[in-house]
C-alpha cells in the first residue's frame, strides 16, 4: 500500500536483498573528531569574522602552518614509516584515481573554457578536484575511525599527499604558468623557461623539501629520530593540528562574497567531481586492483577506506596557488569553503553506513524514516526562525526574495508532511495515508520547481517565463505524481537550472554602479547632527540597503546546493529503474537524498536564518551597549585609550588634510543644505592606498578608532563606523575629544614621548 509505496521510494523493496561482510571500523568516535575539527573551524571564522584576527596576521599564522608546523610533521612521519604493512595495491589505486579525475577535469576544462582563461583554469580546477585536506582534517577523522582497528591507516595519509604535491600539482602550477606567459605583454620566454619555473617552485615548496629529506632519513637514521631532534620535531610537529584547522576558519572569512552568478556552473562541476566522482573512482579502484587479497574483510574494509579518503574536502593552499596567480580566486575559495562544510555530513552518513555488517531491507527502511522524523523537527524549528526572518525584514514583498519565501513554505511543508507521516504510517487508515502522502511528496515536488524558478530569476528573464514555471508548480505541487513520473520531474528540474547556469556563466556580468554624488553649492551648512527621517543621505542609505538586500549571492548559493540535491534525486531515481539490486552504495545515496530533501531547513538557515540589518548588526549594538554601560559603572571617569588618542592624533596631524581632498564630497543633506562627506568604504581604501593600514580588516579597526576619538562620526549619529556604503563626516575639532580623567605623570611622559617620537619620525622621514 502506502507503506510499500514509500519503500520502493527509497529503493528498498522487500525481495530485494543485501549482504556484504562485517567491517572493523569504530564509528563512536567519529562525531567527537568532526565535533572537535568544525569546532576549531568555528572559532577561526568567528575571530576572523569579528576582527580580532585580520587578514593580514591570519597569513602570520599560515605561514608557520604551512612553512613550520606541517614540514616537521611530514618528516617525522616519513622517518617513522613501516613500509612492511603498506598494501602498495591501495596505493596505486588512489594514484590512479586522482590520475583519472585529474585529467577529466583538465580535458572538460581545456574544451569548454573561453581562450583568455582556459589554461589557467585547467591547472587549478585539476589541482581542486584532487587535492585533499589530507593532514589538518582527514587524518583526525581516520585516527578516529580506524585507530583501534586499522592503525596502519593512518600512515597511508602521509604516503598519498605526495601524488598530489609531488606529481598533479607541478602539471596544474605548468598550466598557470602557460596562461600567464599567453597573458603577458612579453612572450620571449620559451617553453625551457617555463618548465625551469615550474621544477623551482616544486623545490622552493618547503612540504616537498621535508617530503624528500624524510625518505632519505629513514633509511640513513633506521627508522628513529635522533634524541636531540625528538623533542624540537614533536614540539613543531604537535602545533599543527590545531593551528592547521584554526587557519582554515580564518581563510574562509570573507570567501563567500567573491561568489558570483557567473561561477554557478564551475561550482557545481567541481563539487561534484571532488565529492562524488573521486569517492567513487576511488573505490571502484581499490575494489579492481585489490581484488587478490588475501582476506576479504581486509579488502572490504579498504576500499571503504578509499570511499572515504575521496570524500575528504579540497585543502585550503588551492586558494593560495589560486591568489599567487591571481587567477580564478571566486571559484577556488567559493569552492573550498563549501566543499568542506558538505564533507562533514557525508563521511558522517558514509561511515556510519559502512559499518553495517549486513543489510536487511526492513529495518533499513525503519531506520531510514527515522532519520528523515529526526531531521524535519530540525529542520522544521530552522525554517520557522527563517520565515520569521523573511517576515519581520519585510524582505518577501520583493523579488528575489518573494520567490525564496515560497520555497521555505514548501520546505515547511515537507517537514510537516514527514512528521505526520511518522505517525500516519503506524495506524491503519488509508484516507490519513494518501492525504498525508499527497501533501510530503506533493510539497516535495514543490521545492524542486521553484528551485528551478530561483534559478531562471537569477537570469532575470521575463515575468510570463515566470508564471508559466509557477503554474507548473501548481500543477505538480498540488498532487502526488504517478512514480514512473518522478525522473522526469526531476530530469526538467535539473534541465532547467543547468541552462539557465549556463546562461549565466555565458553571460557578462552587468556594471555595478557607484553611489551616485550631488555636488552643488548652496549658501545653507550642515554642522548640526542631521535628523534621519528628514536627511536625504540617510534615506539614499536605506536605498542602497534595500538594494543590497536582493542578495543574489546567497540566493546563487542556495540553488548550487538545491541543485546538488537534486541531482542526488535524480541519479537516485535512475538507479533504482534500471538496477533492481543497486548494493550498499545505493543505501548511502538514499540516505543522503533523505538528509538532503527533508533537511533543506538547514541550508535556509544557515543562508537567510542570521540576517545582517536584522538580527547581527542590532546583537552587536545591544552588546556593545551593555559592555560600555557596564565600564561606566566600574569606571565613571575613564578616559580614551592611550591607543585611541595617538591614532587620532597621528591621523589629524599627518593624514587628515590630505584626506579631506581626496574623498570629502559635497552631498545635499536637506533640500537647502549641503554637508561634506564620505563613505566608510571610500575611507578603508584612502587607508590602504596612503599605507596606513594593510588589509581592510586593519582599515576597519582604524576608522572605527577614529569615530571613538570623535574624529569622525555618522551624519546622523546613528551606527558606528562601518566597511560599507554609510556616510560620514569629519568633525570640525582640530583636538581629538577629551573625557574627564586624572592622568598620572608616568602615563602623561609616555604619551609626550610618543607623540614626540611620531613627529620626529615624519620630520625625518
């Protein structure tokens, strides 16, 4: 009946049947380390989000990772090696299939790319595709699966990472190089030249180096470190683990904002490669080339192993070859950041899965409704808090957002659908069964039209195309399709957001316009602090906020993940109609389309759930608020920072005049005044341009230093200093603002002195 229906919705008839041998791997463990390396990966994001690192002291840190921490911990691990229980077979099967995948990139790339770039993204979508987090955050997760069982595993790690640094990177960096040579304005230099840059680079790369100097250590040193280097080798090889993952949080900061419409189609292309096409060539290796071994629960448990070794995300330093070349850094660090935060719930799904010793289908399909049960509750408070978002924003009532409003109620729906459902299923009523049936999969269906509605307005194509997509929606969404159907709901659905991809990645970007300026010349002076409902600036503001609330960005991400989702569906669907006995692969696959479909709540919130204006940017405020009334109530009379006064000194004596001419515009403020202002953004560049600050995140700390001193202020004195599109005018004090406070002879000296000590300086200087 219904029952069944949904049975064979997963694929899980009952004259089907499933065996496969018992696998050795401890799964307790795991959710502790993916817990333990997200958590570390959180709080790198948060101190880069909140600025307490900026970009430029992240790179401090990156550098010890990458030129200090990692090469001693590749040549311990290279002296320590026991070459007597490698299973070279497995070796040759990873090789071979980052090998394989490497060259499908590469050959897609070189035939569908444009001639200007195509070089280029040849060499660092291969390198994407192929490059593991092998080190920072796959070795963590194999100590936790296979530590008690397979120990041995873990050295694997440290003999793989060489395909890639030693043999695909060195082809990838080869293509960079060619494109950069068909760019340049001098092409003298002959291919010797470029293969010379390319074997220099190799070597000049610290991790090669150790690589090399290890393997020959452990024949010259007999497999041990000398006592001397034992502690100095530990003590660097030991700051990696934390460090490596605190790094990868803050090189995600800010990534996301580079992702644009024209980088839909090379996402989704190299997702798909780097998570679901290396995983699988990986196995399907390791499951030909292995195939002699000698036990069969060992071979079982290694081709799981090498399924599991593919599914590890692309390592941050992609993103650093991408930025030494300046070349496609949207795609690149887009790419990384989704790919690692889509790893977790995949090796989480993959290994539980694959500790499953037999498979029955009816405790399969048990288990499989229960994770759908548990993900809806879930997912169904996410997307309350979402639509409550939507709704208090006031964002719904415009385009492209009225469109994403009906996908979160779809969304809504479905959670509701499968929670009725848990209970339905258990009683015995056909009428209850079929409507509740009717609502899952008919709100199910809806969420995958208006994904394709999300993707063709992205295109900004005309409202009939539009509205005849919504009553396509109607039609489909509002009764369950016969199940021969399904493929071809979803077959349409990825058809239409794969061309209208296309569309997008074929056409040009549209120029983004500045804000524009009024420069006039009327008798009447804004010096007052203006009044918001009645200031024009504040008003221009609100525009542009509203403007930049369309969020095209996110809503291109959402659908990349939607369309993911359903391609996942779609190659579900297949499966099942042409292979009546898919095996244990196929189960991962339904299970992760049930997390996938019914957990969409997530991706909705973690997109629109934390709005900027909304929610962020007033927490701040009310914080920061309740920090300071907290100050002046243990300290009444305290004064300014000593940093403070001489930011703001040294910016009135040495910057500020020539900062007045390069950015200060009259802008009408009333209808007969007028007011000199800035943009916060236009201040954070003047300050990178003069070298005053290094980074935007500097320039931020600067200018918010100088709205503290009471050098700057808001023109309507209502936020503080901000990165973005507010104005701001500079105070008319030539004094930084002073506070009550006694002030001790001590720190009155050092003050003088500094002061002293700038002047002196920029006189010299």
């Amino acid at each position: 009946m219904i029952g069944d229906a949904v049975g064979s919705r997963y694929g899980l008839n009952h004259s089907h049947s499933f065996s496969g041998s018992p696998t050795a791997m401890s799964i307790d463990k795991l959710f502790p380390a993916l817990l333990e390396c997200f958590g570390i990966i959180l709080c790198g994001y948060v101190a880069g989000r909140a600025n307490i690192i900026t970009s430029t002291q992240a790179k401090g840190l990156g550098n010890f990772v990458s030129k200090f921490a990692l090469p001693a911990l590749l040549f311990k691990n290279m002296v320590l090696l026991d070459f007597g229980n490698v299973v070279w077979s497995f070796l040759w099967s990873i090789l071979i299939a980052k090998v394989s995948v490497f060259i499908i990139v590469c050959v897609l790339t070189l035939v569908v790319a444009g001639p200007e770039s195509r070089f280029s993204k040849a060499g660092l979508y291969s390198i994407f595709a192929t490059q593991s987090n092998d080190f920072a955050l796959g070795y963590p997760i194999v100590e936790a699966l296979y530590k008690n069982t397979y120990p041995e595993y873990l050295q694997y790690i440290y003999l793989v990472a060489p395909v890639s640094l030693m043999i695909l990177n060195p082809i990838g960096f080869a293509f960079c190089e060619i494109q950069k040579w068909r760019n340049s304005q001098d092409q003298q230099h002959n291919k010797l030249r470029i293969v010379g840059v390319v074997i220099l680079q190799v070597l000049k790369n610290p991790i090669v180096f150790m690589v090399v100097v290890g393997l020959v250590s452990h024949f010259l040193l007999g497999h041990k470190i000398p006592v001397v280097m034992q502690e100095f080798v530990d003590g660097l090889a030991n700051s990696f683990g934390g460090a490596a993952l605190f790094y990868l949080g803050l090189s995600m900061v800010g990534q996301l904002r580079k992702f644009t419409k024209s980088t839909v189609v090379a996402l989704i292309l190299l997702i798909t490669a780097k998570l679901l096409v290396m995983p699988l060539i990986c196995r399907d290796m390791v499951e030909l080339l292995d195939s002699n071994s000698s036990s069969p629960q060992n071979h079982t448990s290694l081709s799981n192993y090498a399924f599991l070794y593919g599914v590890f995300p692309t390592a941050p330093s992609v993103a650093i070859y991408a930025s030494q070349y300046n070349m496609e850094l949207e795609v690149i660090t887009s790419g990384m950041v989704i790919s690692t935060f889509l790893s977790a719930p995949i090796m989480y799904v993959s290994a539980w899965l694959l500790t499953i010793p037999w498979m029955d289908p009816k405790p399969l399909v048990t288990a499989l409704q229960n994770v759908s049960f548990n993900i809806s509750i879930v997912s169904l408070v996410a997307l309350v808090w979402t639509i409550a978002v939507m709704l208090l924003s006031k964002k719904f009532k415009r385009l492209p957002h009225m469109f994403a409003m009906n996908l979160f109620l779809a969304q809504f729906l479905v959670c509701i659908g499968m929670i009725l459902w848990n209970f339905i299923v258990k009683q015995d009523n056909f009428i209850g069964q079929v409507l509740t049936f009717t609502l899952l999969y008919g709100s199910l269906y809806s969420t995958y039209v208006w994904t394709g509605v999300l993707h063709v307005h992205s295109f900004r194509c005309q409202p009939t195309c539009v509205t005849s997509i919504c009553e396509c929606d109607v039609t489909f969404g509002g009764t369950a399709l016969p199940w021969a159907g399904v493929p071809c709901v979803h077959g349409v659905c990825v058809c239409v957001c794969v061309c209208v991809c296309v569309c997008v990645s074929v056409r040009q970007a549209l120029p983004v316009t500045g804000v524009s300026t009024v420069c006039v010349s009327l008798p009447g002076e804004c010096t007052a602090p203006c009044e918001s409902p009645h200031c024009l600036l504040v008003q221009e503001e609100e525009r542009l906020q509203q403007a930049a609330d369309r969020q095209v960005a996110r809503h291109t991400l959402l659908c990349l993940l939607l369309t993911v989702s359903l391609l996942a569906n779609l190659s579900s669907c297949l499966w099942w109609l042409f292979n009546r006995d898919p095996g244990s692969l196929y189960l991962e696959l339904q299970f992760f389309c049930a997390i996938a479909n019914y957990g969409q709540g997530f991706i909705s919130f973690g997109i629109f759930g934390l709005d900027k204006h909304l929610i962020i940017i007033p927490f701040k405020k009310r914080l920061a608020s309740l920090w300071q009334g907290r100050e002046r109530v243990e300290e009444p009379q305290a004064a300014l920072p000593e940093e403070i006064r001489l930011t703001c000194t040294q910016f009135i004596r040495y910057h500020k005049d020539q900062c007045v001419q390069d950015i200060v515009q009259k802008r009408r403020c009333g209808e007969r005044t007028v007011v000199g202002t800035f943009l916060g953004s236009e201040l954070v560049e003047w300050l990178l341009r003069a070298g005053v600050a290094r980074d935007r995140g500097e320039g931020l700390l600067y200018g918010t230093q100088l709205e503290q001193g009471g050098v700057l202020q808001h023109v309507a004195r209502e936020v503080g200093f901000q990165d973005d599109s507010l104005h701001y005018r500079f105070t008319e004090g030539k004094h930084v603002k002073q506070m009550p406070v006694a002030v001790t002879g001590h720190e009155l000296g050092l003050g003088f002195t500094a002061l002293v000590s700038s002047d002196m300086l920029a006189q010299m200087l």
